[in-house]
C-alpha cells in the first residue's frame, strides 16, 4: 500500500479544470485517491456535459462551502436552434423540431439581452436537486417528470458572442443557482424554435479564474491554496 504523505492537517481549495465526461463527484473521488484523503468535497457541480472551473474543498474548507457556492459565475456556451431534447443538452433524444431559418440576427440580439436582470427560472429535471430525498436526474432517468417551482435568479450580463446558424455562441454572468442549459432552452422557447445547449464552460467563480486550474491528472498538495473571505 502506497504511503501516505498528505499532511491531515493541511487545508484549502483545489481548482480544477474539469473535461466533458466525468461529474463532479467523480473529480472529487480522483482528489481523494490521489491526496489519500477523505475530507474533500466540491463548491457547485458541474453536469457532465458541462466543463471547466470546478472548486473542490479540502479538510476544514468543507464547511464553508455555503460561502463558495454563492459566488457569481461566468459562462460561455453554444446552443443550437431547432430542436428541443429531453434533458436541454445534447445528451437527451430529440423530442421536437421547429424551423429557425425565418429567424433573424437581430430577433435572436433582443431575445438574449431580454434575459438579463432578476429573473425566474424552473429548474431542469436532469438537475442535483433533491425532491422528497431524491435527486432530480434520477427521477429522470426514469421516465418520471415532479412539477418544480420557479427560483429567482440574476443574470448580470447575457451577450451574443457569435452567430453560425444555426448554432449560437454566448456568455453570461450570473448568480449562484443558475442553469445554463434551461437558459438555452428558455432562449429558444422565446425564439420560438426551441433550442437546447450543446455547450457549457465555466470560466469564473468569484474571483477564481479557470486560466489557474489543473487537470484532475496533475492533482497533488503542492497545488493547494488557503483562501479568506473579507
């Protein structure tokens, strides 16, 4: 059995830059296996469609994950008009299509902007939140649909970054609690052809930035950072 050289009374964050694939508990159980430490949780997952920043918590910094987890974010992600999946990503079947090519550039302008300011959002079904004890996503896979109710939330800047019909690129800076994917749906609900995101990269925590993370291959103490909230 490999020794273990992680100091237990060592703590902080890790920054993460998380690939397609994987959810964040499985990020969370490589810094486990790799630190040889069990007192690691993460600051806000990320779906495994979705990539980028992810804060993952070390010894006593678990605690203060309400603290972390209610920092803004910022995004970049594609969406693609037309259709409209089960689960608003490119993961879930094709349940609906509508024609977007009527569609112009400045509808799809006015539209993205009309979605800045305080706002409610439904969260999706493939979501991490519990009803009645159980996760959202496995009622879903399922087959099993609960009704949610709306959250507030602020989305501080929502901005077209390009336009390759019909495929959308955009960014948005938003508070804690916000979805990215229903976001994409929402948009296309409101073009009226439907959308679902095909994308999704975490560029920002608070004032952590993706450009500091490490691959969850290169995870070792030597990258840990201690923190303090003013």
């Amino acid at each position: 059995m490999a020794k273990n050289n992680f100091n237990k009374s060592r703590k902080g964050i890790l920054l993460i830059n998380k690939p397609l694939g994987p959810t964040s508990h499985d990020i969370v159980g490589v810094a486990r296996k790799k630190l040889k430490f069990r007192k690691i949780g993460h600051a806000g997952s990320l779906d495994p469609l979705a990539e980028g920043l992810l804060i993952l918590l070390v010894g006593s910094y678990t605690k203060s994950f309400e603290k972390f987890v209610n920092f803004d974010k910022e995004y970049f992600g594609t969406l693609k008009l037309g259709e409209v999946t089960a689960t608003g990503d490119s993961e879930g079947e094709v349940i609906e299509e509508k024609e977007w090519r009527n569609i112009s550039e400045l509808q799809i302008e006015k539209v993205i902007k009309d979605f800045q300011g305080a706002i409610e959002q439904v969260p999706p079904m493939v979501s991490a939140l519990r009803k009645k004890g159980q996760r959202l996503y496995k009622l879903a896979r399922k087959g099993i649909t609960v009704k949610r109710k709306p959250r507030k939330i602020n989305i501080y800047s929502c901005s077209l970054e390009s336009i390759r019909l019909p495929y959308l690129d955009f960014y948005v800076h938003c508070s804690k609690g916000t979805y990215i994917r229903k976001l994409a749906e929402d948009i296309g609900k409101k073009l009226g052809c439907g959308a679902y995101a095909t994308k999704i990269l975490r560029k920002k925590i608070g004032p952590f930035h993706l450009k500091d993370s490490i691959k969850p291959e290169d995870i070792n103490e030597t990258y840990l950072q201690e923190f303090t909230f003013s």
